[in-house]
C-alpha cells in the first residue's frame, strides 16, 4: 500500500520508548514521520525537498526541517537526541556517526537501504548508493548494541537488494557507591531483554 511503513520499521518500533522522539531522516513526503506520529510520538522529518515535508505541514505531531544533509553541515545541534532515528532508502555514509550520535540511551536506530548486488537488477546501481556487505554492522560496531541484522534479496515492495539494521544505544548503569553497591540480591541478572517481535 503506498505509504505504508516499511516492515523493517513497523518490526521494530515497539523498541522506540512510549511517547520518544523520533528523527526522520530524508524523510521525503513522510510515510514514516506520518505513521510514528499517528502512534503519538513527536516526530523532527528532515529533508531536503521543502516541498515534499510541506505536505506534512497540518500533521499534528510532526515538526519539519529543510536541510541538505550532503553538502552542508548537520543540521542539528550536536546535544540534540532523540528515541530512534529511522532512516530507509538513503545512504549517504559521512553521516553514520551522526545518526549514532543522535541517539538518546536507549535510543533506536532503525535503518533499511539498498545493497551491493541492487545494480543487477534495478536502481539504484551507483556503488555509492549500495551498502557493502557487513557495512552497517561496522558502522555501529563498538557503539550501539545490535538487535537485528540482514543482508539479502526482498521480493517485496519491489525486488531490491536490502540491507537492514536495528541497533540500540545502551544505558550506562548507575555507578555504584556505598549507599547503593549491588549485592548478590540486587545484581542484575544479565544485558537488558529486547523484544523480537514476531
């Protein structure tokens, strides 16, 4: 269905906190920023089409940014985070490390776009426009916690090469102190528990 979220997304905001800001990034008309607003999250859409985020203008919940993410600085303040970042169908690969910086702890990055193999059957074909294998995993590696992971062939909306990641910035525990030190009562029983979802 035109506008549908994409299933990648739809799988995995139930990770988002109730309620969490949302980035949107290269959100185009906003099948995304539309659809987390409509489950009551506030929701920042940037893109570098005003037209296209103007369409999202009378939507409750949603706030939007003009901004070319390629030829000009982040738009964004560097202390500004947010719940998830989503981002589909776009690759531009200087900004990895602000869509991780972007994240609040406990924050979701939730990201789907083309991959290396695409050209063979479709566009995009530009190898910048292609993930390499494994190349989403490396850039996550040694920041955010990965939950979910693919590389392959979708049949569906279209068949594309895909690859897909859901990653999340883990809270740093509390220090403990004399007052609060944990005990064999208290210690946490293992890394935090993420739903998968079905």
């Amino acid at each position: 269905m035109e506008g549908a979220p994409s299933p990648w997304v739809a799988r995995w905001a139930h990770l988002v906190a109730p309620g969490g800001a949302v980035l949107d990034v290269a959100a185009g008309s906003g099948r995304h920023a539309r659809w987390f607003a409509a489950r009551g999250f506030p929701v920042l859409a940037v893109d570098r089409d005003a037209g296209a985020l103007s369409s999202m203008s009378a939507i409750t919940r949603v706030d939007t940014l003009a901004a070319d993410l390629e030829n000009a600085p982040w738009p964004l303040p560097s202390d500004r985070t947010f719940d998830a970042v989503v981002v589909t169908n776009y690759l531009h690969r200087l900004l990895f490390g602000h869509l991780i910086d972007a994240l609040a702890p406990g924050g979701v990055l939730i990201y789907e776009t083309f991959a290396a193999g695409n050209g063979s059957i479709g566009k995009p074909s530009n190898p910048a426009f292609l993930l390499e294998p494994g190349e989403l995993l490396e850039a996550v590696r040694g920041r955010l916690r990965v939950i979910a992971y693919e590389d392959g062939f979708v049949d569906d909306p279209r068949a594309a090469y895909v690859q897909r990641i859901c990653a999340v910035r883990e809270m740093q525990p509390a220090k403990a102190s004399a007052e609060n030190a944990l005990t064999i009562g208290n210690t946490p029983s293992g890394p935090p528990r993420y739903a998968l979802g079905s």
